[in-house]
C-alpha cells in the first residue's frame, strides 16, 4: 500500500525525531560506561565529538544527494544503517565499540538530514517548514529523557533503549518503501558528493543575520550533550542518572514548545526573543551553578531551551523557504553543518578544560560566557536598522 501525501510528511518527521532521539540515548549512559570502562570527561567528549564530525562528513559528502537521486534511496539507506548502529551500541564493551556506534550513527544521521528536511517541504511547505524547526528538539528531548528512566529503572540498561530504538527504524525504513517520492531524478549526482558549500544568493543574506545564534544555540546543546549530565551531578550532590537525561530533556522540550507557540511569529522577532533567552537563561544557570542550587538550573535550562528552540526556528524560517526544490537539501545540509560543527568541537574543548583545566564549574562559566557573547552578537545584529534622515538646508547661493 501507497503511503499519502501526508502519511509520508508525519513518517519523515518521525525519521528526524528518532534519528536525534537515538543522538541523546548515550547521554545519560555515559555516566555507566565511565564507572564501567573508568575513562575521563575528555573521553565522553570525544565520543559526544565524533558523532557531530561523522554527522559533518555526512552532509559534506551526501547531505545534497537526494537533490539528485529522490529523497527514497537516501531515506532507506540511513533508517537501516541506524538498525545496524543500535546494534552495535548494544554489543558495545569497550570505548572504541562505542566510537564505531557513534561513528555510523553520524554517518547516518547526516545523510538523512538535509533528504527528510527537503522532503518534508516538498509535500508542504509551511508544515515542513516547522517540523524542521521542531522534530530534532523532541527528538533530542525524549531520546534524553527515556534513556535515563530505562537505565535507572528497567533491565539491561546498556541494551535496552538501543533494541527498542532498532525495532522503531527498521519499521520505518518499511515506511520509506511505501513512501511516494517527491522530486524527480536528475544528473549530476556523482558530481553532487564533491564536498563543497553551494549557497543560493538569495539565503546568504539571512544565513550570514542568523549564524551567530546558530552557533550559541547548537554550542549550548553540545555542553549538555556531552558534560551536562557531569554539572547536574555536580551542582545536585547527586550520582542520579536520570538528571542527566532530564537536563537534556528540559532544554530540548523547552526549545520544541517554544517553536510551537512562536511559529506565527516574525522570523527576525523569534530571533530577537531567541537571543535574548540563550542570553537571560544560560546566566540563570550560571548563577544556580555558583550557588548550587538545582532548582535554578532547570529553571535556567528551561529558559535557554526557549532560545535554542526559537533560534534555530528562526533560521530555517528566514533561510530554507527561500532556496528553490532543488536546493533545499544542500541548504538545509548547510545548515545542518554549521549546527554540528558548533555542537562537536566547543564540547570537546570544554571536556580538555575539564580535566586539563580548573574542573566543571569553570569550563560550564567560560563556555556559559561564550555562549552569550554569541548570543548578544546576535541579538545586534537581529535589530532593525534605521532609515537614514535627510535633512535639507538651504544654503546660500554663492555670488
């Protein structure tokens, strides 16, 4: 059977969600694996880092491919290389199994991302438009969250949320072979895996307005990523392992509900508020980190959760819908590369500061200040610009 027009938009935004779920499934199991394997921050980094070089790669080499070959191919490839990855992840033993998961998991992710977003705008664009912005921060939410209650509560805490989440792939990987496809092939796909950034003329513009807070936004949910679960610990004198995936859940649910209720929103006036929460909230969380108090940690994560959601929101708004069918992809692989590289390499900086340097506290405030130095950069740039005024003045004429 034939999936509708609109089966296959809610199953693609399903393919975004739950590849970014299985993205922050690792998060509150780091903490298992380092009791276990005994490795150091610099460790948990490195395997948080490679995923978002793996993701970079991805898109680098195929995030525009489906501009070329259908959406269908690229989408089935990478939902049954996420099956191949979960099971990895379930057999890991060691680090460097866990390296590999994450490895493929990139390499996975990466290619499906700019065919899925493209995908979903081709069947409707306003619709599209906001699953984009919203299914990576639900996914990103409940991969966090789920994974912790499953590791503290249920058996088999290395395995189980991986085997369910293999279940949940392959079947929609049967999904993306009912799925109809929705551009029409093309030569020039061999040519398309050159890495190389091709920007139509009309997104530099908003790209160059919105990257600042693409960046502090992607940078922030790198740190909880990756060195989240480590501060929560830190500032709750706790070992829970479900704070680490709640801390993960806050900020990205925070950010999904935020795009729900500011999507009719101007673009440039979701990323003034946007940039204004990372702003006001990561120094929330600066002030509890200092005082150790939990409580005002969630709270802070929750308000910089709304400008994560209303940042990268107001991007995709103010960028993708400007790029024509067939480069859509490439945009949204564009995109995607400058979210992933801020993500990966800040974290893996701040995990060298961790232990190399003067500990969690002081790495989470220099990060912290880098975040919202980004964010201000931002918020200027975000702002209307006058109309110069003419004043006229009559002179006298020369005689």
């Amino acid at each position: 059977m034939r999936l509708s027009k609109s089966a296959a938009l809610y199953l693609q935004a399903s393919i975004i969600l739950f590849f970014l779920a299985g993205s922050s499934a690792p998060t509150p199991l780091y903490a298992v694996y380092q009791a276990a394997w005994g490795f150091s921050p610099v460790t948990i980094t490195v395997v948080f880092g490679i995923y978002a070089l793996a993701v970079l790669a991805a898109l680098l080499v195929v995030g525009s491919l489906s501009d070329y070959v259908g959406r269908k191919p690229v989408l089935l490839v990478a939902t049954l290389l996420q099956v191949v990855t979960m099971g990895i992840f379930a057999s890991a033993n060691e680090v460097s199994t866990l390296i590999i998961a994450r490895i493929v998991q990139g390499l996975s992710t990466g290619a499906a991302a700019g065919a899925v977003g493209a995908g979903m705008l081709d069947i409707d664009r306003d619709k599209g438009t906001l699953a984009n912005a919203v299914a990576p921060m639900l996914g990103t939410a409940t991969g966090g969250i789920a994974s912790g209650l499953m590791v503290q509560y249920l058996p088999a805490p290395t395995q189980l949320v991986y085997l369910v989440l293999g279940v949940i792939f392959a079947l929609q990987a049967l999904g993306v072979t009912r799925m109809p496809e929705t551009v029409s092939r093309r030569p020039g796909a061999l040519a398309a895996l050159r890495p190389r950034f091709r920007l139509p003329a009309a997104v530099r513009a908003p790209l160059l307005i919105g990257a600042p807070a693409l960046i502090a936004a992607w940078a922030l949910a790198g740190f909880y990523g990756s060195l989240g679960p480590t501060l929560v610990r830190h500032v709750a004198a706790s070992s829970s392992v479900v704070l680490g995936g709640l801390a993960v859940f806050v900020l990205a649910g925070s950010g999904a509900i935020t795009v729900l209720f500011t999507r009719a929103r101007p673009a440039t006036a979701v990323l003034r508020f946007g940039t204004a929460a990372l702003i006001a909230g990561v120094g929330t969380s600066l002030l509890a980190v200092e005082n150790a108090s939990i409580g005002l940690f969630f709270v802070g994560t929750a308000i910089a959760g709304a400008g994560f959601g209303s940042g990268f929101q107001s991007v995709i708004r103010s960028v993708v819908p400007l790029a024509g069918p067939h480069e859509r992809a490439g945009v949204l692989a564009i995109l995607y590369v400058i979210s992933y590289v801020a993500m990966g390499v800040p974290a893996v900086i701040a995990g060298l500061g961790v232990v190399y340097g003067d500990g969690v506290v002081t790495t989470a405030r220099e990060y912290g200040l880098a975040v919202m130095a980004l964010a201000s950069l931002a918020l200027l740039g975000s702002q209307p610009r006058k109309q110069p005024v003419l004043l006229e003045v009559d002179l006298p004429l020369a005689k």
